[in-house]
C-alpha cells in the first residue's frame, strides 16, 4: 500500500501542508507604513496649516494592510491561489473602509505556465497593474502576474484613476487573466460584471498588453467602464529604462468620459519620474505630471471628480484647466524589509481645476517623513 504523510510547520507567518502528492501553503503577510510628522499647507477653508500624522491620517506611500495569500498543488503543475487582504490606519487603528473587511483584496483563482494566472472576485484593475511600471518609480520595473501598487495619500496619486474602473482601482465582481510568456511578452485582460438587471450597466472590461525587454519595459492598456449608464473610456502607454544605478520612467493617459446633456468629457495625462539607486542604503527618487481636463464637469461639492467616478453635477458648471504635482523622495534602508523616508510634492492647480483638498487655494505643499516595514 501506498503511504501518504501529511506535515504542518510554522515558520515566518508561514503554514505548509505537504503529502506525498501535493504540497499547499498559507502565509500571513502584511506591511505598516507610518508617516509622521506631516505638514499640509492650506489645509482648511481659512489656509491654514497642519502638522499630524499621516495626510488625513493616511500613510504617504502605503496603504498598511495585513492578509492571508495561499497555494495548493493540485498536480501537474497546476495550482490554486486565494488572496484575502485588508487595510487599516496606523494613526488611529481604524479600518480603512468601515464595513469592509477585505477591502484590498478577496479573490480565488487558477494558475499554471500554460494558460498563467486567472483570478475571480475583488481585485485590483488589471490597468492598474499594467501601468504600475511607468506611473510612478516605487513599484516593480518589470511586468509581472502579481498585483502592483502605486502610492497611497500624496497628491499625485491622482493619476492612478484613469487606470481605474466603475467602482474604483479596483474591480468588484471580476474575473482577470494574466500570462506572461518566456519571450518576455506580457498580455491580461479582464471584466467586472454589474450585478444588475441591466448587463452591461456597472460592468467593466479592460485589455493590457506589455513587453519585459530586460533594461527596458513596456506596457498599454485600454479601459471601457460603464458607470450608471455613462460610459468612461481610457487608453495609456508609457515605460521605463534602466541604465546603471538609474531608472527612468514614463507614461500618458487619455480619458473620455460621458456627462450626459453637458457631453463628454476628455482629459490628457502625463507623467515622467526617476529613480537613482547607487549602492548603499539610499534611494532617491523624483517625478513630474501634468493632468489636464477639458469640458470637465464639477461634481456637487464643486471639485473636478477624479476619473471613472461618475459623481459629477449637471449644474455645477464646467472645468478647463490642470494640475501639475512635483514630488520627491529619500529612502534609507534599515534592512530588506525596513525603511525610512522623508517625502515631499508640491501641487499647483490651473484654469478652472479644483480640488476637495486645497479648499479653494490654487496650490498645496505636503512633507513628510516616515518608516515602512513588512512582515
């Protein structure tokens, strides 16, 4: 007769069960981003100031989150994958969306070096991880199956919308398809039902297509959202190209978004950043972006809406102008793990561009330092 063994072992926020078969895994994972002291100009409606923690509490470059990711071997070279991810606040304890445990991440899904990686539930747009690779210079330099990330409360995170879908960066009630070949070629697509009587209303479905040329990458992307009913639609390209100790990155967005009687609206975006990484324990990093709107409506508290949202007035009237951020960044590597950073941008806004957080100043600086360490 045949002997099958099971073993369980506990080691770095890992659990592994093994047989003779098969071999699965659940690994404890997360990571705490605490940014203070932070300084906002023109933080209220009388243009004062605020030093705090975090921007609105939040961390400038990560959204700390704990989650639970795991494995099984189903033979074959087949596997089943699972993700649950949630997000809370370092400054007060709170969850980052009351209500909504797993509000990163809740997905299950199939992989294997043939057909690559299929995931079905809530998870991020893959526009957002497509575009993680130029957007700005903290994320990964090549494409890749696993999720990216763009930085979290400063004020050209912005940019990150136009990669977004009907309910946010992320999609609710979608199924994603990622591969990436042994050339180097990289595709994925994806589509977010709308749970609604009315197929298409709600409902999402994007297309990426990518390159991983070594010192160079490549990566575009197209968006079809359908929000209430009016359709959001947005394409962008960019890269990035390593030589030395030096990254380059850059990318444009477009958007067109339906507004009803008020027509469409139609923004053009664009980015440039670098990143020196000498050897050592430092980092540096720098960035530039433009995002410009035209026919824009405001939304109800009188503010250009973020793209793919869809809460814009019919009343309010209509924005012509942008707004240009410049950032910077120094980062000090304690370990593998664990950093500390100082970070600043400086945002000024043009034309008839609005925004919740200046409360009607037409310019903003943020400072901050801060660690962020993972487990």
């Amino acid at each position: 007769m045949k002997k099958t063994y099971m073993v369980l072992a506990a080691s770095a926020g890992t659990l592994i069960a093994g047989s003779a078969h098969a071999q699965s895994s659940v690994q404890l994972y997360g990571l705490v981003d605490l940014s203070a002291p932070s300084y906002q100009t023109h933080a209220d409606a009388k243009g004062d100031h605020v030093v705090g923690m975090g921007i609105g509490g939040e961390p400038w470059f990560s959204g700390s989150r704990w989650g639970l990711k795991g494995v099984e071997d189903i033979g074959n070279g087949s596997r089943i994958i699972f993700r649950l991810e949630s997000e809370y606040r370092m400054s007060d304890g709170q969850m980052e969306d009351p209500g909504q445990i797993f509000d990163r991440d809740a997905w299950v899904g199939y992989e294997d070096d043939t057909v690559g990686k299929i995931t079905a539930g809530f998870q991020n747009t893959i526009a957002r991880d497509a575009s993680t690779i130029y957007g700005d210079p903290y994320g990964s330099a090549a494409l890749t199956t696993e999720e990216g990330g763009w930085t979290n409360a400063n004020n050209f995170k912005q940019l990150i919308f136009y990669a977004g879908s009907a309910t946010g960066t992320r999609y609710n009630n979608s199924i994603a398809w990622k591969k990436l070949f042994s050339n180097g070629l990289f595709m994925s697509a994806g589509y977010a039902f709308g749970n609604t009587t009315t197929f298409p209303t709600g409902s999402n479905y994007q297309a990426a297509l990518g390159y991983n040329g070594g010192p160079f990458n490549l990566s575009a992307f197209y968006s079809h959202a359908d929000n209430a009913g009016f359709i959001n639609q947005s394409y962008s390209a960019g890269g990035n190209y390593t030589f030395s100790i030096v990254r380059v990155n850059a990318g444009y967005f477009h958007y067109t978004g339906d507004q009803g009687a008020l027509g469409q609206r139609h923004d053009n975006a664009w980015t440039v950043s670098l990143k020196l990484a000498p050897t050592g324990a430092f980092d540096y990093e720098v960035g530039y972006q433009q995002m410009h709107v035209k026919n824009a409506a405001y939304n109800s508290d009188g503010d250009v809406p973020n793209a793919n949202i869809g809460t814009f007035s019919m009343t309010n009237g209509i924005a012509n102008g942008y707004k240009e951020t410049l950032y910077a960044s120094v980062f000090y590597h304690l370990s593998k793990r664990t950093e500390v950073y100082i970070a600043g941008d400086y945002m000024k806004l043009h034309g008839g561009y609005t925004v919740a957080t200046t409360f009607g100043a037409t310019n903003q600086l943020e400072l901050t330092s801060g660690i962020r360490t993972r487990f």
